[in-house]
C-alpha cells in the first residue's frame, strides 16, 4: 500500500494559512496588512483581513483549509470597492478572470513558502522542516 504523501496545507492550521496568504500578499503584492482589520468587524465579516497598497487601493483576502474550494461566483456581487484576493489549496470550482477578484494558485504560495522560508514564523518554518525531513 501506497504511503500518502504530506503537504505542506495539510501541516498548516486555518490561522497559519491564513498568515501565509498575509505575508504572501505583502511581500509579492505589495500590500500591506490593516492590523485592527483581524477583528472581523462588520465591513470585512466574509473576509479573513483587509490591506492597502502605496497607491491607497484597497484589498480584502478570503482563505479556506482543507478540502474546501472556493466559489469565486461567490464574490462577484460584492459591494466591496476594491480587489478580492481568494486562496484554497483544495482550488476554485472555476477560474475567475475578473479585473477585481483573483485566486492565488497553490503552486505561487508553495513557490513562497520555499523562497521566504526564513521570514516565515517560526511554527510555519518548523512545520516545513519536518516536511523537507519526510522527503
């Protein structure tokens, strides 16, 4: 019998992922984090936190663990003036090409979390360490 091969989402917590997608969007992106924004206040309830760019454009990010695809058609109608960034390892049920919603591929975060391994926080790196070790 065949052994399951580990990856790295598997490893990850909501919230670890949830830190990935932050980072990735800041280093990448060139966005940065509104901090009082991970309170899940009223204006950004459906979204994890919120980020702005130098020019002043907003952004918010929807992440899901596991096996839970995202419906980008879920996001179309939202009143919300600025980019939706959404990320599932598990992918989308579709490819979205809409100049305000983007899904980040799961090879781009890995690509991340290979190249920033070491600006990562440290339970992130450790969960990473043990990975490489299985390989």
């Amino acid at each position: 019998m065949r052994k399951k091969s580990l990856d790295i989402f598997s490893l990850l917590s909501s919230e670890d992922l949830e830190d990935v997608v932050g980072l990735y969007l800041q280093l990448e992106k060139k966005f940065v984090l509104i901090p009082s924004s991970r309170g899940r206040n009223d204006e950004t309830l459906k979204y994890e936190f919120e980020l702005m760019n130098e020019k002043g454009e907003r952004a918010v990010v929807q992440v899901k663990s596991g096996n839970t695809k995202i419906n980008p058609k879920e996001y179309e109608k939202e009143t919300f003036k600025g980019k939706i960034f959404l990320f599932s390892p598990a992918g989308y049920e579709y490819e979205t090409k809409s100049d305000t919603i983007e899904t980040l591929s799961k090879s781009a975060i890995e690509e991340f979390l290979k190249e920033y391994k070491e600006k990562l926080p440290l339970k992130i790196k450790i969960w990473l360490d043990y990975l490489y070790a299985q390989k």
